[in-house]
C-alpha cells in the first residue's frame, strides 16, 4: 500500500468533485446569456445542487457504512462524470435543472466517501498532513480549474468545458481502480433500528444542533454572494471573463495562504475569537462590492480576491469549533448531518439571493444590496450561535 498515491489519488477526486461542484458560479453570466435564464432560475440551478447533496449525504451518513467504500466512490465517480457530459449537453433551464440535481446526489457521496476512506487507510500519525493535502483539492480547483475552465468556455463554448471535467472524473475513476486498497476500507454492518435511533439522537442533541446552525449560517452567507459574483462583475461592473479568471486565480491563490494563517491563528488565540475577527472583517470588501459600479479590473481582482479569501477563511475556525463538539461515538453520524446542513444552507441562501435580485433591459442586477444585507444578517446569526458554543475546556 503506497501511501504517497493513495493521498495523491484522494486529492485528484476532491479536485474533480469541487471543481464540478462550484463551475456553475463562475460561469454564470454566460450561462444566463445562453440560455436566456433569470437570476432566479439561475440561483435555482446552483442551490438545488447543493440540496441535493446534503440529500444523499444525509442518507449516505445512515447507510454508507454497510457497503464497501471503494466499491461506492467507483460507481460514484462514474454516474458524477457521466452526469458532467450531460450537463454540457443542457440547453435550456429545464433540463440543466434537472441534470443539476441528479449530480448534486451522486455529489453528495463523493464528498463523505473521500474522508471515509482516507480516515480507514491512513494512519493517526499521518493524518493531519495527509488531511491536509486531500483538503487543498478545493484550493487548487479555485486556483487552476475554475481560470481554466473560463478559459474554455469563452473560447470553445459551455459543451466542451463539461466534456473535459467529465473526461477528468474518468481519469480519477482509472486512478481510484489502480491505487486505492480494498483493504482496510472497512464496510460494517449495524442493525437498522439502532442506527436510526442513533441518528435521532444525533439530530436531537441541543449541542449538536448549535453545531448545524453555526455551519447552515455560515455557509449560507458565503453562498448568498458567491453564487451572483460572476453575472454582477460582468454586467454591474463591466468586467470580462478573462477579469473573472484572474480574480478566481488570484483569490485562489490568496486563499490558499490565508486559510493556512487562519487555522494557525485559531490555534494561537482560538477560534472563536478568529471566527468573529473575520465575520468583522470580511463585512467589509462584501458591502464595497455589492454597492460597486463600472469599475477598474484592478480593482475589481483586488475586491473579488480579498472577499474570496476572507468568505472562504470563514470555514476554517468555524469547521474547528464544530468538529469539537461531538462525542467519538457519535463523530461519523454528526459529520455527516453537519456536511448536509452545510449543504442546505449553502442551498436555501443562494436561491433566497437570487429571488431578491431582478435584472434591468441591459441585464444589469437591481437590489443587489438586499444580498449584503443578508450576508450580514447571517454572519451576526453565525455570532450568536458561536457565542451558545462553549469551548472544550469550558465544558
């Protein structure tokens, strides 16, 4: 078992699953443009997606753990990549909705199997660095995959740039055959009537439950913006798809650094304190964004950058105080009802901003504010609930 290539092999499938997973956003405008889509439908494409997903996962959380987990990410890589070739084939929101959903449930597997697997196979003592490589998935996808794929869809169109994320997911599938053990990856079998009283404990638990709520908050808030940053830079502030892969490059990159600070910082100070140092922070580039008008592309990159890297920082301390809430005994159930909520939230938020939001006879997104204000008033929810959580020690 070469540990090297299996960390690899990890990694390569979280690349593959993020980049699908947040593609749509960027290409926003030109999607609404081709398609002839509202900022409703659109929002309805990328939040039914993440619903989607905390679907699967919820269920994934109740009965993955009877199957063979290499065995299930095959199969799922598969329907994921095939999925991606039919949604370059979407041509109107119908169809794309519905493509959209289905692979926000093969999605919703994917993401739980990864750490699954890497929890069963790599040792305790190399985990946190090992944890930390498969993690940079998202990082790199950011980074490289989204500038790329922008790239690609300005030149050869929305098709191709699905035909080649799908041609990638079989590349994963080949190296996932190839390197990932079938030993060690352990398929356990619990009798059905216990694990759902156990799972109904879980979702009972008022600790717990203060756990979803920071997570649903935070990743709701982040999504509210996130969702809209493409078609409001290109008709709002009048920038051009190669502005939006430099921003996405840039911010990338300038995540990449900062989310390794920030969980330093939460080590040093706490993460509650950095938690609230950053909802503080991040307020800022958000509102200057939302009120922004025609505007420079160094700007623009400057803005977009730090309010990526500060929304995305946001996970770090709060995935750090909610990982410390449960008990070890209930950890794999509570993991897997807090990544569906994480989903849920992300959902529910980006379709609610995209209702607030109408487009004028130029295309140009009216009442784009209202979506600030609601990034704000989650964030403070995202407070208060932080505030319920006590630390360990505290307990």
């Amino acid at each position: 078992m070469n540990l090297s290539l299996i960390i690899f092999t990890l990694t390569l499938i979280n690349f593959a699953f993020q980049l699908d997973f947040v593609i749509l956003m960027p290409l926003g405008q030109s999607l609404m443009e081709m398609m002839k889509l509202s900022p409703t439908q659109y929002t309805a494409v990328v939040g039914v997606y993440t619903i989607s997903s905390g679907c699967s996962s919820l269920l994934f959380s109740l009965f993955g753990g009877e199957y063979n987990k290499k065995k299930l990410l095959l199969i799922f890589i598969l329907l994921l990549g095939g999925s991606s070739f039919l949604t370059g084939r979407a041509s109107d929101f119908q169809t794309l909705f519905i493509i959209r959903l289905i692979s926000g449930c093969f999605s919703g597997v994917i993401n739980p199997l990864i750490f699954a697997i890497a929890s069963d196979v790599i040792p305790d003592d190399e985990k946190g660095k090992s944890m930390g490589w498969i993690l940079t998935g998202f990082s790199f996808a950011s980074v490289l995959g989204i500038p790329f794929s922008i790239y690609i869809m300005d030149h050869f169109g929305f098709e191709l740039t699905f035909f080649i994320i799908g041609l990638f997911f079989i590349l994963t599938f080949i190296a996932s055959l190839l390197f990932l053990p079938n030993r060690g990856i352990k398929a356990e079998k619990i009798k059905f009537k216990k694990l759902v009283s156990h799972f109904s404990q879980c979702l009972k638990n008022t600790s717990y439950v203060k756990g979803y709520l920071l997570l649903f908050f935070v990743s709701g808030a982040i999504f509210s913006i996130v969702s809209l940053i493409s078609p409001y830079a290109i008709k709002n502030m009048g920038m051009s798809l190669q502005n939006l892969e430099q921003m996405y490059f840039f911010g990338g990159l300038l995540t990449v650094v900062t989310s390794r600070f920030i969980g330093s910082m939460c080590d040093h100070f706490g993460e509650k304190r950095i938690l609230n140092a950053i909802i503080a922070m991040s307020v800022i580039p958000v509102m200057i964004f939302v009120f922004s008008e025609k505007s420079s592309p160094l700007y623009f990159v400057v803005i977009g950058s730090l309010m990526m890297s500060l929304m995305s920082g946001l996970m770090v301390p709060s995935m750090t105080i909610s990982s410390r809430i449960p008990s070890v005994v209930d950890s794999s159930i509570y993991n897997g009802i807090l990544n569906s909520v994480r989903c849920f939230g992300a959902g529910v938020f980006t379709f609610l901003s995209g209702s607030f939001v109408i487009t004028d006879t130029d295309g140009a997104l009216l009442n784009f504010y209202l979506v600030g204000v609601m990034y704000i008033i989650l964030l403070f929810l995202s407070y208060l609930v932080g505030l319920m959580i006590p630390h360990p020690h505290e307990k």
